[in-house]
C-alpha cells in the first residue's frame, strides 16, 4: 500500500503541475481530494494492512495528503494569479448591458396626437368593425346600387351576412353611420382606423391604410365650423403657420363637398399637399338614421392618417410603414 500512496502522489502532483486554470485545478481536487476521490478511495485498504505496519501507513496517508492539499492551494493561487481562469470572470462595477428600448409606431403615435388634438376640441372617439356590410359602408352614406364605388374591382368583398354582401371597410366614413345609429345628435366624434382597398402597393399605394373620420351633428352647424375645425387641427398639429384650403369637390355623404389640403412646411418650404375630403352631410345621410335634415345640420370630413404622417416626418413610401423594420421605426 506504501509504494500505492507514492505512485498516487507522483501522478497527482504531476497532473496538478499540468492543470492550467481555475477550472482544471478545481476539477483535479474533485478527482483526489473530493469525498469520492483517489485518496478517499484507499482508505478501505487500511483495513487490510497487518496491524505492525498500520501506524506507519496511517501516518504516511496522512502525509500525502497535506502535500495534495499544500500543492493544491499553491497551484491555485499561481493559476489566479496569472490571470487564467476556467468560468467567466464578474467584474461586479461594470454598467450592465444596454437593453433596447421599444417604442410606439409612428403611425400610433399620429393617431394618438390626432386623437389629442380634436379631444381638445370635445370631439370624443367612436369606432366601427372593419368588416362591414353594404349598408354601412355604402347605402346610408348614399352610394346606391349601382353606383360605381361598389364595384368589386375597388374593394375587398368577403362574402355574405342575413343577405347583404360583407366587405372590408374602405373608408372610415362607416362610423358616422353607425353613431348616428345609436346616437342622438349633438354628436361630435372622431374615428381613426383601417381601411382596405385593392390598389397595387406602391410609394404612395397601399391596400390598407388608415384615416381618420370626423362628424359633428348638431343644431345651427354650418362650413364655418367645419373650417375653423380643420383649421385649429392644421396650426395644433403642422404648427402657428400652417394653412387650410377646400377646393370644391363632390362625395355622395357631402353636399357641399370639398378637398382638403392643408400648407405645412416639408424640408424648410411651405408647401400645400392634399390630405382629405369634408362637406356638410348630405341631408339623405341624416335621414337614412332618423335624424331630421331640417332640424339639425352636420359637417364631416375624413382624413389620410399616413398621409399626415409622411409629411410631417419626410417619409417617402408608404410599405416601409409596415415592413417593421427597426432600423426604420427607430427614426421617429
Ligand atoms: N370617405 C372619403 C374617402 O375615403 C373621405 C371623406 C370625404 C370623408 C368627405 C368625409 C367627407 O367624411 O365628408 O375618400
């Protein structure tokens, strides 16, 4: 068992020479110092050896391993020294690691500040469903059979509900429609939302973009308020200088109809750029909800969200609103 032990020492304080890091040195005192290691493993031998020669053995069992646990703590301190470590080193007053920061989508964030704006003005919010039947989207706003805006070539039909064709919405316009429904004027709302329509996408073209619809339904309403409404969103969101114009234009909720273009600055020039429709509701509108054309008047109008977007932030195409690229989105 002597000539056991010394071998035993020999190859472990030459293994222990070779172990390079903290690692190693760790897993090589698992290996002959642990509770299952070498040494632990010739205890049971003792047992075997003659009880004249026990002391000596004893003693020497004892010797070799002070010398693994010397050389094991010498070896260690060496390893870290010399700066070789197995696990991964903390330096704990390192700042942490940056997480990136999420956001809001521009297009969102529009509509929130548009949302602010009118709410400024006690319009409140009112939304529809984006699947939507012939009646909302087309009747009621006094688009009859027949009409050209029906054709299946400029929108998205879906299929049929208790006898009337569902399509996707293509104008937020639908909304007006259905407060009017459940709600007695004075009415005053807003409605940002999606709408859909077969065009091929390109820069400017995209089959679902978003506006943003208005309506106000009440006693005595006439174009001032319409334009002094459209004026005060102009200068609150393109800022003091911005302007509104309304070229005479005709839609079948409206009479009179009109564009809108509003003159805001883009890249330090100020320039007038198309961003909608408006009119007073056309008194067949009113009636086809139960409301009196002769009691109460209303003006509406609805607005391109991404256009109002693009503009005021120099976006140049449209898609790239719905690539969800965050090298993109992370400009605004
Ligand atoms: N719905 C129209 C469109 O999508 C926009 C519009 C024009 C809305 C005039 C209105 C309005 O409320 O009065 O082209």
């Amino acid at each position: 068992m002597l000539a056991e032990l010394e071998e035993l020492k020999t190859v472990a304080l030459t293994e222990l020479a070779a172990a390079a890091d903290l690692k190693a040195v760790e897993s090589w005192r698992i290996a002959y110092l642990g509770s299952k290691g070498r040494l632990k493993g010739m205890m049971p031998q003792l047992k075997t050896v003659s009880k004249e020669d026990k002391p000596a053995v004893g003693k020497r069992l004892n010797e070799v391993k002070v010398a693994l646990e010397q050389g094991f703590e010498s070896r260690k301190a060496e390893v870290a020294d010399s700066g070789v470590t197995g696990g991964p080193q903390v330096d704990v007053t390192q700042p942490g690691a940056d997480l990136p920061e999420g956001r809001r989508h521009v297009l969102s964030r529009t509509i929130d500040e548009i949302v602010d704006i009118f709410g400024r003005m006690g319009f409140t919010t009112a939304a529809g469903p984006e699947v939507e039947d012939e009646w909302h989207n087309f009747t009621a706003l006094n688009i009859p059979a027949g009409h050209p805006a029906r054709d299946p070539i400029d929108n998205f039909f879906m299929g049929e509900q208790e006898g009337s064709r569902t399509l996707l919405r293509t104008q937020t316009s639908t909304v007006q429609i259905r407060t009017l429904e459940k709600q007695k004027p004075p009415v005053r709302i807003i409605a940002c939302g999606r709408v859909y329509r077969p065009d091929t996408h390109d820069a400017t073209h995209y089959s679902m973009f978003h506006q943003v619809e208005g309506l106000c339904v009440d006693r005595g309403i006439s174009m001032v308020d319409l334009k002094t409404t459209l004026f005060q969103f102009a200068r609150a969101y393109f800022g003091p200088e911005a302007e509104v114009r309304m070229r005479p234009s005709f839609f079948p909720f409206t009479e009179p109809s009109a564009e809108v273009d509003m003159k805001m600055k883009i890249k330090g020039e100020w320039q007038w750029i198309e961003i909608g429709g408006c009119g007073m509701v056309d008194p067949n509108v009113l009636e086809a909800v139960g409301v009196d054309p002769e009691e109460f008047t209303g003006f509406a109008f609805g607005l391109g969200i991404e256009r109002v977007a693009m503009r005021k932030y120099g976006i140049s195409d449209i898609r790239w609103l719905y690539e969800n690229d965050v090298r993109f989105l992370n400009q605004f």
